[in-house]
C-alpha cells in the first residue's frame, strides 16, 4: 500500500513541480517535505504537526485532504514511528540578552548628559526664582535657657545670604551658619532670614525665654 508521502510525491512529480516551490506556496520548510515525502517520521514534528503539513500540501495539489488524512492514519503509529521534537520546538528560543555594543554606550553616555544638564537647570531655575531653603537644626522654638548666650545654627543653600535679627553672618560653602546672639530681655524675638541673589527671602523666627 502507498505510503502518503508516495502519493504526495507522485502527484507533485506528475504536476512537475519541485520542493523549492512547494515550500514556497505552503510555508512548509523543504527538509520537512523532502522527510514526509520519504516517510521519515523521526525527522518531523508530532503527529497533530504532520497532519497540517499534510491538509496545506494535499490543498496545493488539490488532492483530497480527508482520504489523505486517513491514509496517513493507518500508516503512523506513534510505538512504530516515535516523533522526534524538532529542535526548534524543544529548545524555544532563548531570551534576547542585551548587548553591549559601542552606539548602546554612547546613547548611554548622551542620555546620562541631558538628565545632569536639565537637573543643573532645575537646580538654577529653583535657586534664581523661588525661595531659598532655610533649615534651622538649633534651638528650638518656644526654647527655655538661663544662660545669656545661645547659639543660632542651621543650613541654607550655597551663595545666600544669612540675616540674624538683620545683621549679616558668615555662611560657609555647604551653606551652615552658627552664631552666637545674646539674650536680654525675658521674652527674645529673633528672626533669621536667607536671602538669595534674586531678593527672594526665606525667614524663621524663634522665640527664646531667658530664666533669671
């Protein structure tokens, strides 16, 4: 009895066409033909596999696909002809893993340049336009101290200008200050105040007690 790939070859070689345009009208690879055309099941995928290459083959040909498929059938028998996976389905293929090459740096390189000059021009634009911060670490508000002298220290932005009851102090180049008022009157008002280069002005105010 006539394997169906006999009967597939034998139609092809009568309507004289070859496995280079077969592959071409079916999408089917020619090694995988050329394997079902010789009845070399152990090169080709499963069987639900081979039934398609064999309904898109017969339909070129215009053969039955039915009488194919039965043919088929009573010719495979998966204990007679174990399949074998074909590579391509039992090593899927493997992640696409970044490389490194000299054009992905280089974007890298560029990418890295425009977000440190639109943060610098963030940082301008904050320090020439808004208020500059002013942090004070000591004493705190509403602070109590018996003693005649306290210490007003704190932090503000680089290039300010620092004003502790409107006298000028010195500001280091991390922007901290530290000076020493004297109290006194019982209830002590003083107010520190930043001033940035554009006038923009930030200012706190502390309350000292002074216990006599």
């Amino acid at each position: 009895m006539r394997t169906v790939g006999q009967i597939l070859a034998e139609e092809r070689e009568k309507k004289f066409y070859t496995l280079d345009e077969v592959e071409k009208a079916t999408k089917i690879r020619k090694e995988l033909l050329q394997a079902l055309e010789a009845g070399q099941y152990q090169k080709l995928p499963p069987p639900t596999f081979v039934q398609g290459f064999i309904k898109n083959y017969g339909k070129f040909l215009g053969l039955d696909k039915d009488k194919l498929l039965a043919v088929f059938r009573r010719e495979f028998s998966d204990q007679k002809h174990p399949p074998r996976i074909l590579e391509s389905f039992s090593h899927p293929i493997n992640r696409t893993r970044i490389r490194i090459t000299p054009a992905r740096v280089l974007g890298f390189v560029v990418l890295t340049l425009v977000v440190i000059f639109f943060t610098y021009l963030w940082f301008e634009y904050r320090f020439l336009v808004g208020a500059p911060r002013l942090e004070i670490s000591q004493p705190p508000d509403q602070f109590s101290t018996s003693s005649l002298e306290i210490v007003i220290s704190g932090r503000t932005d680089p290039e300010v200008k620092v004003n502790i009851n409107e006298q000028e102090i010195a500001v280091d180049q991390n922007g901290r200050f530290s000076q020493t008022i004297k109290l006194s009157d019982n209830v002590n008002n003083i107010v520190i105040a930043a001033v940035s280069n554009s006038g923009k002005q930030t200012r706190i105010q502390r309350t000292i007690f002074l216990k006599r």
